[in-house]
C-alpha cells in the first residue's frame, strides 16, 4: 500500500519523510502525515484503543515501519537504559488503598497508554505518614515516569529532579508537577442545587478523609451553596468506601432525625448509605433522597443520582503528558456534569 501523497517515481512525500526521519528521530506528527491521518487517530491505533477505520489503521502501520518510528521519548529512554516502565504511587493511610477500584481504573489507563510505547507500569503504595517512601522508588532508574495518586504537598516535594517533566499529580499540582483532575467542587454543587431545587432543605453530607484535597473541594462547595441558603450543613466524615457510608447513615439520622437528603462524596459511600436507609425501613428517595459522586457503572442499575467522573479520560491525559513530555498548564480540570436518576 502507497502511503497517502506518495506518487510512482520521482521524489515524493513518503521520501520527503524518510529523509526527514534519517536526521532525526520520527515524530507521531510525521506518521500521522505520512499516513494521511489526523494526529488523533495515529495515536489511538499506536493505542489500540478507540476508534479508527481499517485503511488508516494499516496506512498508520505502514507509516511506523517507514519512518522507523520510535513512540516517544520515553520509549526511547527505554533503548538507552534510562527507563522502563511508569510508576503509579499512590498516597494513603494503608495498603488498601490500592483496593480502591478508582486506583483499578487509573493502573488500567495508564497500561493502555504505555502499551503502545514499550513501557511496563508499576503501582506502590505510599504510606501517609511516611511520605519519603516515594524517594525510595523514584531512586529506581528503571522507573522512566511518574504519576501521582491522592497527592499531598510532601509528596510534591519529594518529586526528584530528574522526574521534572516526566511527573504529573491527579489532584494538587505544583510548578514543577502540572496536576490533573475533576471538578469535584463544580459536580457538588450541581447535585446540592438539584436538591435544593427538589425542595430539600435539611441535606446532609458524608464527606472524605479532610487529608486528600479533591473531598476538601466537593466539602467546600456543599458548604458555600448551604450558607448561601441560609441552610446549616451536617457533615459526618467517610473514607469514599460502602462500608463507611452504610454506618455513616444511621451515624447522620441519630444526629438529625429530620435530614432529608444525604450527599455522598462517592458513589461507593452512596450505596452504602441507601443500604443502611432501606434497611432501617427508610425509603429512598420519598423519605430521603440520595446522591453519590463519580458515575461507576453501577451508578446506572441502582438508579442513583450522582455527578459525572470520566476516570480514563482523566488518567490517560495524564499519562499522555508524561510519555509525551507535553507542555501542559499548571493544572488541567475535566468538567463534571449532573446525572439525575432516582435516588433524589
């Protein structure tokens, strides 16, 4: 097959590309323009994810072996014994934070995006309390990248120099590590305006660990939008699991016997709290009503209200700037949208 803009004899631009490739390595731009695809779609057939029609999938793979394309720097940090794989560390007060099916969904992006580029992924825990856990492993000069889960400013500080470009945090950021993340505090006042706008007025919330900065955005917007209302917020602290939330509802009705709707700050905790409600002969949502936060798939069978969490789309971003070595802001936000189900 002829790549696109190639002609029989004569110089054209297949050669004008290899030539260029000779000089310097070949870029994903140069095998997008070889193959006459968009930069988009060479991405997502060197990702094996997405969509992308059988012709340009084979015009991208005639492309790579032409150019003799090397993914990205990282891969070829690979090459020169300068990295092997990405490290996921991700912060907590215990291992079981790598139970978290959130932490399921960040290790399965950033493998998709690795793939593609030869690189292996690693995922540790960093204890809370002992936050020079990270030195230990970015000491590691296999590790090529690094990604930060529930990030905390100590461990933006132990970031080495030589990850400076190679690092990026879901969560808080810094000028040295671009951070990626959801609007927490926007999706939480959409639902809490939803409730309001129901007719609820006594809405309490189970909130996350104070520590971990997105539950202190979604807590923070709860508390504005009551204010503003004139409305005094009932907070019960939660951990983002179903456990917690089941007993955190009883924990809320003892307090306030009159609440008569819960914000969850996942939809995990959400689950657990219509549980412990359903148990106890509470009807949702004609007695209370319920919302979560994050959208998982079973947000959908249990008919659930919650905000919206695209996940892969937020870890693959991440990962991309750090293969990719991408200039990116400071931080970069992915909006979260209101989701109205049954629950409230």
């Amino acid at each position: 097959m002829m790549l696109m803009g190639a002609q029989a004899g004569g110089s054209n631009n297949g050669e004008k590309f290899m030539t260029t490739a000779a000089r310097r390595p070949a870029t994903l731009d140069d095998v997008a323009r070889a193959a006459g695809v968009s930069r988009s779609t060479a991405s997502r057939v060197l990702a094996g994810n997405g969509f992308a029609s059988p012709t340009a999938r084979e015009r991208v793979r005639t492309a790579v072996n032409l150019l003799g394309y090397v993914p990205n720097p990282a891969a070829r940090a690979l090459v020169h014994g300068s990295g092997v794989r990405l490290l996921i560390a991700v912060a907590g007060t215990g291992p079981a934070v790598l139970d978290d099916p959130y932490v399921d969904q960040a290790v399965a992006a950033v493998a998709r995006a690795c793939t593609p580029h030869g690189l292996g992924v690693a995922v540790q825990w960093v204890p809370l309390g002992a936050p020079e856990r990270l030195t230990q492993l970015t000491e590691d000069r296999g590790v090529a990248g690094l990604v930060l889960l529930n990030t905390t400013p100590a461990l933006l500080d132990l970031v080495p120099r030589r990850l400076r470009g190679r690092a990026v945090s879901i969560g808080i950021g810094s000028a040295t590590v671009p951070s990626v993340d959801i609007d927490n505090g926007g999706g939480t006042a959409a639902i809490v305006r939803h409730l309001y706008d129901a007719g609820r007025r006594r809405i309490a919330m189970v909130t996350g660990p104070r520590w971990l900065a997105c539950a202190n955005r979604s807590v923070g917007a709860y508390r504005r939008l009551l204010h503003d209302a004139g409305l005094p917020a009932r907070e019960v602290v939660g951990d983002f699991s179903a456990a917690r939330g089941y007993a955190a509802a009883r924990e809320v009705l003892r307090r306030w016997p009159d609440t008569d709707a819960i914000v969850g700050i996942s939809d995990a905790t959400a689950l657990g709290v219509i549980g412990r409600l359903r148990a106890d002969g509470i009807r949702v949502p004609e007695d209370v009503a319920v919302t979560g936060f994050d959208d998982i798939p079973l947000a959908a069978t249990v008919a659930l209200t919650t905000a919206s969490h695209p996940v892969r789309q937020i870890i693959t971003a991440a990962a991309t700037m750090v293969l990719e070595h991408r200039e990116a802001p400071e931080t970069t936000v992915f909006p979260s949208a209101l989701v109205v189900r049954g629950s409230a």
